[in-house]
C-alpha cells in the first residue's frame, strides 16, 4: 500500500499549511458546536456564518484591500450584529427563535449576495476572487493565517474552559443560571460571540455555506457516543481535526477536488457511522438489542408453552410435537431455534424426533418465570 501522501503530509508546505489550519479550525468550531448542539441553536452556526458575507463585503469596500484579517474582522462584526439582532427579536418580539434564526440569515445573506454583485462590476482588479468566500478557498492559506487561527483558537478555548461550569449550566438549565445569581443574558451573548470566532476562524476555509457543517456535525457525531459534556466536546473537537485533516488529504490526492466540501463530506461520513454503530444510541445497536429482546421474548415463551402443556402430563415424561408449540406461537415464529437453545442450558430435551419435554432444571425455571411474571403484573 503507498503511504507517500502521509510523507507529503509533512513535507508540502501547502498540505501541511492546509491540514494544519483546517485541524484547528475543526477543534474550535466542534468544542463550540457542542453548546450550540445541546442548545438545540443548530441553525445559529449557520445564520451567523451566512450574515458574515455582507460583512467580508463591506469591509472590501470600506478599506479597499482583501487582507484576511481585514475581510474577517468584517464579517466577525457582521456576524455579531446578526447575533444581537437575533436576541433582539426573540426578546422583544412574539417570533420564534427558530424563525428569528431564518430571518436574520435570509436578509443578511441576500444583502451580501447584492453588495458581492456591486463590488464584481467595480472597475478595480482588487475585487477579483472576493466571492470565494461562499465556499472557502483552503489553499490560500499561508502560516500567517495559521497562526492567527491558532492564536483566536486558543483564546476561545480559553474562555470556555475558564467558563465552564457557567456555560455547562447555561446549556442545560438557562432559567436555573439566574437563580445561582450567573447573568445569564450576558453568558447568552458572550457564548454566542464565541461562537461567532469559531465560525469566522472558518469562512476562509471552508466558506459561508458550508461552515454551518462544521458547526454542527462534529458534534452532532460525539452526541451519540456519549452522555457526558466533557466527553462529548473532546469528541466533537477529535472528529473535527480528523475531518479537516482528511479533507485537505483528500483534496490533495484529488484533482481539483476543493478542500471546504472535502471536508465536510469527511465529517458527514463521521456522523453517518456515528449513528449506526455508535454504542447505546446507534441503530445498529438499537437493532441488535431489539433483535436480543424479541429472541428473549420467544425463548421465554416456548418455555411456558412446554411447561403449560407439561402440566397437562403429571406425573409422566410426555414428548410435546413441535407443530403444537409452533401452533401454540399462531404461526408467528417457528419454535425450534428456542428449543435448541433451551436444549443447550439444560432446561429442555428431545424424546424422540420432532417432540420435545422439559427437564426438572426447565421446569423449575419455568415456575420461576411464571412467578416474576405474575408479581410484575
């Protein structure tokens, strides 16, 4: 098998900018997708990240240049301003958060798709490459920006460890934060401006279609792995890195194959197996206990039909046909498998061909059975 993509990994400065960027950005946006997950606040990464568009605009358009720190710290304003309006509406207003949410990314959007349009038709050369910003442009990534990411990152990551236990209760009982004396309004912002980072961490990257992905997946995908905060933020960060690494792997092994969708096909594949194999929560789980309770439910009851049927009998050994109990089970299931499993504990033996009787061992489990059966009813 070639591994030589693992040693361009860390050989190709482009790959290794690349992968290094979309790594931290997993990180950042799946630790606070976490909150936004378990606040059901889905659509907020995907509001936010879409009202950022007529910022990046603006901010073309105000100071002339498409430096990266300028044209984010545009759309971080943006997004912000999308955020407080957002709260606003909620507050003030009898609309629902989830059309507020709707809204506020409709306008915004529209707005920067018409300020996108002005800025192509200026007589200028600058404006030339703005709209890759819709769906991110990785390989434009330079160590600068890296280290920008990184240094934004770390100082989210911060405040949400330093704000731990305030924004674990604000996610989980928001009316319970007012009554420890936590501002919760001031919490509600802060950790949605935080949120409003991760995903401007992210635009240049992945763009503003697809970072709302970012947002949601990772953490969507560790939900179902487990039922602790902590654990499930240091999945959701795990799986995003993953997921950026491997997309910009994939797009490098792919011609022409961009990094942003790359990406997020990674970590849709991470949640799609997350919800099937994932332990307690997948459906192949859920299918294997389900398929487990029916053999149960069967073996139990071909036990009492036995023991039914032996009551019949007392006092002799009597073989009991296999087309009576299956009768006795109205066709549904055919009895067989449970009498060889029951066979196999002892509880149950062959006559002769084709009829069957229960052991002493069976029959005492049998009587046990029926007890628990009549004290639960």
């Amino acid at each position: 098998m070639d591994f030589a993509w693992l040693t361009t990994l860390f050989t190709d400065y482009t790959l290794r900018t690349v992968a290094l960027g979309s790594a931290i950005l997993g990180v950042v946006s799946g630790t606070l997708g976490s909150y936004a997950v378990l606040r059901r606040q889905s659509l907020l990464g995907d509001a936010i990240s879409h009202a950022a568009l007529p910022g990046i605009a603006l901010a073309f358009l105000l100071s002339g240049t498409k430096l990266p720190l300028v044209l984010l710290l545009g759309a971080a304003l943006a997004g912000w301003l999308a955020t407080l309006v957002i709260l606003a509406i909620v507050r003030t207003t009898p609309i629902k958060e989830d059309t507020a949410l709707g809204l506020v990314l409709s306008v915004f959007f529209g707005a920067g798709l018409v300020l996108l349009t002005y800025i192509q038709k200026l007589p200028i050369a600058s404006q030339a490459g703005l709209d890759t910003f819709l769906f991110g442009q990785a390989a434009t990534l330079v160590m600068r920006d890296v280290w920008t990411m990184g240094i934004l990152g770390l100082l989210v990551l911060l405040l949400t460890l330093l704000l731990w236990k305030e924004f674990k209760v604000l996610s989980f009982d928001p009316d319970f934060t007012t009554t420890l004396g936590f501002p919760a309004q001031f919490l509600n912002v802060l950790l949605t401006s935080l949120l409003v980072v991760a995903i401007v961490l992210g635009l240049q990257t992945v763009g503003v279609v697809l970072m709302s992905a970012m947002v949601v997946a990772p953490a969507s995908a560790a939900r179902q792995w487990t039922d602790r905060l902590g654990v499930m933020m240091g999945l959701s960060a795990l799986f995003g890195a993953l997921a950026g690494i491997c997309g910009a792997i994939a797009s490098s092994l792919v011609p022409r194959l961009p990094t942003g969708p790359a990406i997020v096909v990674c970590i849709s594949l991470m949640v799609a197996f997350s919800l099937l194999a994932a332990p307690h929560r997948g459906l192949l789980w859920r299918w294997l206990i389900q398929r487990r309770r029916r053999r149960r439910i069967v073996l139990q009851t071909v036990l009492l039909n036995l023991f039914q049927l032996a009551r019949q009998h007392p006092g002799q050994e009597h073989g009991h046909a296999v087309a009576v109990l299956d009768a006795m089970m109205c066709g549904q299931v055919s009895s067989l498998p449970s009498l060889r499993v029951l066979a196999e504990r002892g509880w149950a033996r062959e006559l002769e061909a084709g009829k069957w009787a229960l052991t002493p061992e069976g029959l005492a489990e049998a009587e046990k059975l029926l007890h628990q059966q009549e004290q639960a009813s």
